[in-house]
C-alpha cells in the first residue's frame, strides 16, 4: 500500500456533558495553550446546545467544531434531530456518524450510518465514522468478520473524503496497543478493497477505546493509529492537552 504521512488528529467527544460556562473556559484554554500547534488537527465535538458557543469560543483558531450526529434529511419533520445545514450554520465542520453510543440507545443500523455519511459529506462536513465491534463479538472470535461489514455498510462505494474511527466497544476488554494496531491495519486493507489503495493510504484512523493521558504514547506510536476520539477523558482540558501532546510528541 502507498506509504504517506498523515496528520494525526485529537478528537474530544464530551457526549451529554458540561455546560456554557465549562465550554467556555475550555475553548479559551484550548485558544491559548495550542495557539502555534500545527502538527495535529484538533476537533471538539460538544452536545448541540453547546455548538454556537464552543464554535464562537474556537473561531479563528486552528481548532474546529464537530456535531455529535445528523439526520440524513436536510430539513423536515424530524422532532429531536438535527440537520447537516444546521450544523453548517452553527459553526461545525465536522460530525461524527454512528457512534457506538448511538447505535446502543437510538438502534442505528449500519445502512443508516452510510446515509449519515453521505448527507455530511453533501453539506460541507467531514463525516468521522464509528466502526467497532462488541465485547461478545471479539469474545466470540468475529472480530474482523463484523468490522468488514460495518465498514462496507457506512462507506458504500462513493470514494469521497471521510475518516474512520475505531472504537470496541466494552471497557473491559479495551485494546492493548497491539490489538489496537491488529484492527486498525485490517480496516485500512478493507479500506483499500473499497476505495482504492491510493484514498485507503490518506485516511486517518483513530481509536476510541478509553484514551487517556496515560496509554496514549503506547497507541499512536503504531504505524496505523493516527490519533484519538477521546471520551469521558476529554472533559477535563488538562487530560485531553495531555493527549494532543502524546500525538505531537517524536515517536
């Protein structure tokens, strides 16, 4: 496969937590301790209440703003949801797609993470999919069978940009560094199966099971990990820098 460099990326996913005032404090935290950090792409993904302020707090800045999910629909009849153009309008440019916690409590399929996928991408966002197996399904040995076809299902065949997040799913069985590594180079063959080796080599894929400060260093230093979808984590700003700096750190 095509040898590149890619960029790694810190994504900080707060789910259904803090509020203005944390968000606040946070953004101008984040403004003055990156404010010449090029090396990693850094994206902050808050619940939707939060968006217009994380957004304003980190405009202008070299950190960008993603929504937690999207209706496939562009407008509509859709009480609860929120649209591509609204997220747009908010100030994200980023969404992630088919979180393992929106598969969990709203029954997402695959299928409906593919159209997820696609509408992002057809309102100017950079769809971050979710692909991840179950603690039972890697107990059971179907590790490598359930990511190729959740992969197939939320990628499709249109070779447009998005990037992967890997995520399995039960903390008590997370990753080691090489398992991690394990899932991640298969999910970059399926990637080169689907989209072609050139696009499979350019596209980050980051690991979201339970990052923090201390096992980051082990998991970036692998040839296919390029970053992190940080979770509980990332609420505390001091963690979620220690993070950034494990991904910018000389390997």
């Amino acid at each position: 496969m095509t040898s590149v460099v890619r960029r790694p990326i810190a994504a900080a996913n707060w789910k259904m937590n803090l509020l203005r005032r944390d968000a606040e404090f946070y953004c101008a935290t984040l403004r003055e301790r990156l404010a010449a950090q090029q090396e990693a792409e850094v994206v902050i993904f808050p619940s939707f209440p939060l968006v217009p302020f994380v957004a304003q707090g980190l405009a202008g800045s070299v950190i960008a703003c993603g929504g937690q999910d999207l209706h496939p629909e562009a407008s509509g009849a859709h009480t609860g949801d929120v649209s591509g153009p609204q997220l747009r309008d908010a100030g994200c440019s980023w969404v992630l797609c088919g979180h393992s916690e929106r598969r969990r409590d709203h029954g997402e399929s695959y299928e409906l993470v593919g159209r997820k996928a696609q509408a992002a991408r057809q309102h100017g966002l950079m769809p971050l999919i979710c692909i991840g197996e179950t603690r039972d399904q890697r107990r059971a040995g179907r590790t490598f069978e359930v990511l190729r076809w959740k992969l197939a299902a939320a990628v499709g065949d249109a070779p447009s940009d998005f990037e992967i997040a890997y995520e399995p799913v039960g903390t008590s069985d997370r990753a080691t560094p090489e398992i991690a590594q394990e899932a991640h180079a298969f999910l970059r063959r399926e990637l080169a199966r689907l989209v072609g080796d050139e696009r499979a080599a350019a596209i980050r894929i980051l690991y979201g099971g339970s990052v923090n400060p201390d096992n980051a260093v082990d998991l970036i230093a692998k040839e296919d990990i390029d970053g992190f979808v940080v979770g509980s984590a990332s609420c505390d700003c001091e963690k979620f820098l220690a993070v950034i700096a494990a991904c910018v750190a000389p390997g």
